[in-house]
C-alpha cells in the first residue's frame, strides 16, 4: 500500500480521539536538534469543535483485535485497514515539521497483536524521534492498557503527555460494549504513570541532570452517550480521576454513532450538547471550586442542556444570593454567573482603593447581563424583573443555550486530503 493511502485512513481513524491536547510542554531545544515544545514553540490550532489540529495525528494502525462495539477500528468492522512501521511514521513527522504542517506529534493505535507488541512499536517512533533524528518538538503519545509497565516507563521518557483512555465511563458500560476490556487494565497504567511522575520529579530536587518523565502530564478520554451513565456518575468519576492520578485534563467525546448494535443508542447525531455542558461543569470542578455533589445530586442526575451548570447551581440556591460585590470574598465571587476568575481577582484588587459601582464592574469584565441578577452593587440591586427562580431561570435560558450546538452537528477533523478548508 501507498504511503499516501496509508496516511489518508490512519489519519482519518485517528478523528475520534479528542484528547489531543499540545499545552503544558516545556521541552527546550538542544544543539544541533530541531524542534521546540518550549512557551510558545508549539504553534495552537483549535477547529470549531475543540479539537487540536496542530499536531500530525494519526494512529500506528487500525488493525484490532478488540470487538468494542462503538469503535469503528473494531475487528469486525469492515473498513478499509493499514500500519505504519515505525520509520514511515518518524520521516513523515519530520518531513511535516520542515514544511511547517506541524508543530508536534500525536501518536495513538489500535492493538494489534496484543499491548507489548504495539507498545514496542510505538516506543520505537519515539525513541528514534528523539535519540537518532534529535527532534524536540511535542509529542503526545497514548499508554497501551495491558502493556508492560517497562515499556510505558521508557516511553515516559520521551513523551511530553501520555494518556490512557478509560472512554467508557462505568464497568457496566464496558461489559455492554467493550467486554474484552478490563478496568484493572486501564487503571493500572494510569497509576504507574502518577507514580512515575511524582518519582521523577522528586529526583529532579536531587539531581539536576535526572531525566524527565511525562513532564506535561497524563489525560484520558470519556465517551459521552454511548451508554446509559448519567452525567452525575460521570463528573464523579473526573472528580475522582483528578484528585487520585493528578490528571491534567479528562476529555469527554459526543459519541458518534458509527455503526449499529442493540447495544448502543439509536441517535442519528452525536450529543454535543450534554459534551458542552460536561466541559463547563469540569472547568468548575478545576477552578472554580465546585465538587460534582455540588452541580448534580441523585434528584437531577444530568445537566439541564438549556442552562450553563453553574447558572443552574446559583438558581438552586438562591438563598445564598444577592451578595454585595463590595464585600463578598473571593470564593463566593466565583461562584456568581458571569463572573469568572480573572473578573474576581479584579474586583477584590480594585476594591481595595475604592467602592465598586455597577458602571466599574463593566469596565473589569463582568458579565453584567447574567451577574445582575445574584449581586448587588453598593447596596443596590439592578435586576429589575426581581429576585424569582422562575424570572431568573427564563431570562437566563435564551443566553446560556448554544443555538449552533443545536443544529445538526457536522465534524470533521482537519484534513490533508481535503481540497479547502
């Protein structure tokens, strides 16, 4: 098979996997190497979606031997299928690079034969990038679950991310869809991965010349849709995945319905939509204080897709507002819709040197058409339609909707075989 054949189906089957996140590198450049994941060496390309489209993303095959029911990679699915070896994967990242069609690499696969063996071959990508072609610019690199550990620790060595994809949020699930699969397997890696990191990096206070391991972190992926699980079970579980492995970022995909199977949901597009909301409401639990107990309970186990979560938490407890901006502390700020974190360290910054009124809280960036209705500013209340659940809720519903995630939701990623972009 053609490289460019080849190049065309592993790239495309590499579409369904988002966590392909290039930030958090700080991998420098070495004399006579090429390449920089250093600040700002890798160049940040995001497509409507979300999705990076700065790295040369691709699989090393999609050739499985694993039958997980949502997956288009699966055994018996008939689509066409191709490998790269390792060389044809290190000559096309650096021959992008020279082009400038990439800043990094992400490198993921399907298992063939079994984990050791796909995890060697991905190992040799990457150690002949970096020892014998010295390049030093990202790569992202995927943890095969069931792998030995010695390999995913050499590995570790010369990624800058690894992530291990649980995708399927609950052991029911996989027993549903993807029964060859253990969550033992899964965990596992991820685990060794937090250790080594936190090994390594104990090391590095001791020895200045000790090696790095993984230094941009690890992330994983969570399928949204494809089973049953409620989206409460699901920010439990990123909860949890957080504060046990230290996770960088958890990614949640739409699932795609690709194929059909009494198993999986008859939808005929992805649920973008409860995506979105599930990213606001981790970008709550990551910085804004929020626990997943907090934004759901068992009496609404899902997010109202017509309401951001945290409008929705500050309309469930409304006993908690009105709050006097003047006064609040920094915390409760926080938790006001349309005031973010930056607006909040602003507004306690600036009311050191004076009172804050409402035409100040305009100028530092507050949101004043959501915030109105849960402050008060010098004493005043500007919310003129009152203080009612039923008021604010409608007048927040028409601003909080994305209406384009309600259209029909055609995605793709970016392509090298497309004729425009």
């Amino acid at each position: 098979m053609e490289l460019q054949e080849k190049l065309k189906i592993l790239s495309d089957s590499a579409k369904y996997d988002v966590s392909c996140s290039s930030s958090g590198g700080t991998r420098k450049n070495i004399r006579g190497g090429i390449g920089n994941s250093h600040m700002s060496g890798i160049c940040h390309s995001w497509a409507d979606d979300g999705r990076c489209i700065s790295l040369l993303k691709i699989l090393l095959t999609n050739c499985c031997i694993y039958d997980c029911v949502y997956c288009v990679n699966r055994v018996t699915n008939d689509v066409p299928r191709a490998q790269f070896t390792p060389d044809e994967i290190v000559n096309l990242t650096i021959e992008f690079y020279r082009r400038n069609y990439i800043e990094g690499l992400f490198l993921s696969s399907a298992i063939i034969k079994n984990p050791d063996y796909t995890m060697e071959l991905m190992l040799q990508v990457v150690k002949n990038l970096r020892e014998e072609n010295r390049f030093n610019g990202y790569i992202h690199m995927k943890a095969i679950p069931g792998a030995d550990s010695n390999l995913i620790a050499q590995a570790g060595l010369y990624a800058d991310r690894m992530s291990v994809n649980i995708e399927l949020p609950s052991e029911q699930g996989l027993k549903l869809l993807a029964p060859q699969k253990k969550k033992e397997a899964i965990i596992r890696p991820m685990n060794f991965i937090h250790n080594q990191i936190g090994q390594k990096a104990e090391e590095k206070k001791l020895f200045k010349k000790s090696p790095l391991f993984v230094p941009a972190g690890q992330s994983t992926q969570l399928i949204i849709g494809a089973t049953p699980d409620r989206d409460l079970n699901i920010l439990r579980l990123s909860e949890g995945l957080y504060k046990k492995f230290n996770l960088k970022r958890v990614y949640y995909s739409a699932y795609v319905p690709v194929s059909s199977h009494p198993n999986l949901p008859s939808i005929s597009n992805p649920p973008m939509l409860r995506e979105h909301r599930l990213y606001q409401a981790d970008w709550l639990l990551r910085y804004y204080g929020f626990s997943a107990s907090e934004l759901l309970n068992e009496e609404q186990p899902d997010f109202d897709t017509g309401i951001d979560p945290k409008a929705n938490w500050a309309i469930r407890n409304l006993q908690c507002f009105p709050i006097e901006v003047n006064k609040a502390d920094y915390s409760m700020l926080l938790r006001v819709p349309g005031i973010g974190v930056r607006s909040a360290i602003r507004i306690v910054q600036a009311r050191r040197m004076k009172i804050l009124s409402y035409e100040n809280l305009k100028k530092i960036g507050v949101v004043l058409k959501r915030a109105r209705f849960f402050i008060t500013c010098n004493g005043k209340y500007y919310n003129e339609l009152g203080f009612n659940e039923n008021i604010i809720r409608q007048a927040l519903v028409g601003d909080a909707a994305p209406k384009l995630l309600e259209q029909r939701y055609n995605w793709e990623q970016l392509s090298m075989f497309s004729t425009g972009v």
